[in-house]
C-alpha cells in the first residue's frame, strides 16, 4: 500500500501551481500574449551577465571531471567558505565554512530544519499571511504547524495573539521578511519584540525556542527599507537562504542553511541539519552551482525592474478603488479582493484572463496575491483587464 497522505499530495497540486498549469492550457488556446498570468513567483529579469560568465569560466578553465563531481555532503569548503566571506562583509557577521550547509534550494533548506528539529507533537508557530507549503514541511516532519491571524492593518506581527499561542511544546517560529505574499519587511522594532518574548519563554520553558527565517528576498527591498540580519539579534536562529530570486536562478535549486556559533549546542545541531539531509536525501547540492555561486555571492539581479513594476499595478490597483498594502519588498501584491470570497473573485478574474491567486491558503481568505515579477508589458497590457473586473464591482477608475 502506498502513502495515502503522499497520494494526496501528489494528485493535489497547490492553488499556485493549478492556476499556472490553468495558464499554460489557456495559453495555448487564446495565445501568450492575451493571458495575464499573475500566479507564480518566478523571476522574469535574467540573471547577472556575471553568473553566465562564471558558468563559461568554469567550463573552460576548470577540470571537465571534478566539476560535475560529488561535493562533500554539506557542500564543498570552497562554496561555504565563499558563502561566510561575503555575509561577513555585508552584515558583519563572524561566519565560517562550517556555519553553513549548502542545499537545493529554499524548499530543502526548511525541510532540512524542522526535520533535524522536530519531535511528535512539536509545535511551529508561523503568522498570516504565509508560503502555504510550511503547512507541508512542518507535517512532512512531524510536527503541527499553528497559524497566527494577520494584522491586516500593515501585515507586522499580531504580538497580543502571538504570546497567547506560544507554549511549552513549541519548538519554533517561522517567518518570512521580505514576505510572500504580502510584500512586508519586518521592522527592527516588530524582531526587537519578538526576540525579547522569545528569550523569556525559553527561560520560562527551559529549552530552546528556534526561530526559522526563510529569506529567499532578503535582497528584494524599495524606498530605503532594510532586512535586519536575524543572527545578530537571536542566537537561536536558522537561516534559510535561496538564490532563486534575487539572482534569478529559481530553476537552478541552490541555496544554504546557517548554523550560527552562537545557537545553544550548535555543533550538535549542525550535526543534526547534516542527518536531516542525509535523511532526506538532500546531500551534496548541485556542483557547478556551488561553484558559480561562490564566484557570484555579491551579486544580484537587476531588481529596479521589480520597483518600477509594483508602482505601476499599485498605483492602478488603488485607483480602482482596491484595498492594499504597499509591499516594501519581494514581487508581490496583496490586496483584499472586490468581494469576501477571494476564490470566487479570482474565478470571476479568468473571464478576463488574469490570473490571480487566492489568499485562502496563505491565511488570509479575504485576499488575493498577484505577482508582479513579470514583464511590464504585461503589466501595462493587463490594465484594462483590472478595469473591467473592478466595473463589475462597481468600481471606476479615479484619479
């Protein structure tokens, strides 16, 4: 007999990725140019001409055998070495080799935590708006995943019902700053808070809390905002890092984990992330990308492509009268949709051919997400498809 939870993972795919599987067909019958598929957040700025200049560099210059060779498990000294140089420079950090654990990309590095965290009946707290694949990591692990309710007023933390949730049996908390899919950095202030509540309870409880950051916008930030490096703020934290997105290498899977010196008992949870990914089969991340990444760990996309797209679908959303946030960092909008039922809305949106994916599964019902890390062309075309949608709504544009 096979897995019946397994099955129902695989025969379900996510509302992201029925939505663009939707657009792929829909394409193919009214033509690419007439969809606006707003589903996925996948980069749509090439990468830095630096990075194809790596992969040529390595090619040529380099041995034709070792480069496609294993790496060690948690990735070669010369790409974790590279990995710890360039965050040192950057935030002042302290890293080594050693603090790092190269992975498959964002998706892995989170597994790759709560599985070498988790215990049966763990807790892992996380807060709306989320990555609605948590919910997956963290039962994929054995743990249960406890969602705090938005504040919807700017998406920060809801302290009141956060200090209400956390008890002994959590282990975690995971956050997301840039946010998908709200767009929202954390403030110093809003991480001050947390980490004051998090060393108290774990004095209260007598072990660690950890805290989980998925950071794969970290880099994605507009109008002076800045992503405080959590390390420097609390001992116990992971870093789950990606280069899908502000590199534009979402296909390429590579990414790393950090184990900071300073966690409680960090050698034995290194140790522990090292048996996670043996576990699960994540070892030795892909070798030609350990090389271009440890060549390119300073540089990034050209991400002002990014800015000029949300002000330009923020600026015509809000003169259609939506509600939104303005997102201060990552690729994405999230504005409550015209009517309480956001699946109905984004239904209601396919006669017009924008696709807009509800914010049921990132716990916010009333929401939809739009990603705007598309060509502004698309952007500027799909206007006209917002207008009509909001005319059904009763909305008109005003200026």
């Amino acid at each position: 007999m096979i897995s019946e939870k397994m099955y129902e993972l695989g025969s379900q795919r996510s509302v992201i990725r029925e939505i663009f599987e939707y657009g792929n067909q829909r394409k193919k019958e009214v033509g690419e140019e007439n969809v606006y598929d707003f589903s996925l957040g996948n980069p749509s700025v090439p990468a830095p001409k630096a990075v194809n200049q790596a992969i040529l560099d390595i090619l040529n210059t380099e041995d034709e055998v070792a480069i496609h060779s294993y790496t060690s498990a948690q990735g070669s000294e010369e790409c974790r070495s590279a990995m710890a140089k360039s965050l040192n420079q950057r935030f002042g950090t302290a890293f080594h080799a050693n603090n790092f654990y190269m992975t498959v990309g964002a998706a892995a590095s989170l597994s790759i935590c709560l599985k070498a965290i988790a215990s049966p009946e763990d807790e892992f707290i996380t807060f709306a708006p989320f990555f609605p694949e948590y919910r997956c990591f963290v039962e994929s692990a054995g743990g249960k995943l406890v969602v705090i309710p938005a504040k919807e007023d700017d998406f920060q933390i809801a302290f009141d019902l956060f200090e209400k949730a956390i008890h002994e049996k959590t282990k975690a908390i995971i956050i997301n700053s840039p946010n998908n899919p709200a767009g929202t950095v954390y403030t110093e202030e809003t991480l001050q808070k947390l980490v004051e509540i998090l060393e108290r309870k774990q004095k209260e409880y007598g072990h660690a809390i950890y805290l989980i950051s998925d950071e794969p916008y970290r880099e994605i930030v507009y109008d002076g905002y800045e992503v405080p490096f959590l390390t420097k703020y609390y001992a116990n934290t992971f870093v789950c890092y990606s280069f899908s997105k502000a590199l534009s290498l979402a296909g390429e899977r590579i990414g790393y984990i950090i184990v900071p010196d300073e966690m409680e008992e960090a050698k034995k949870v290194y140790l522990a992330v090292c048996g996670a990914g043996r576990a699960l089969g994540y070892v030795c991340a892909p070798s030609l990308f350990q090389k271009v990444v440890a060549r390119c760990a300073n540089e990034v996309s050209d991400l002002s492509i990014y800015k000029k797209n949300r002000d330009l679908l923020y600026e015509h959303l809000i003169s259609l009268g939506f509600e939104c946030v303005k997102p201060q960092g990552a690729f994405y909008l999230f504005p409550k949709a015209l009517e309480e039922n956001a699946e109905a809305f984004c239904e209601r949106a396919k006669k017009y051919d924008l696709l807009l994916v509800p914010g049921t599964g990132f716990g916010c019902p009333s929401h939809v997400r739009i990603s705007y890390c598309v060509t502004t062309k698309q952007i500027e075309k799909a206007m006209s498809a917002f207008e009509k949608l909001a005319e059904e709504y009763g909305h008109s544009r005003h200026m």
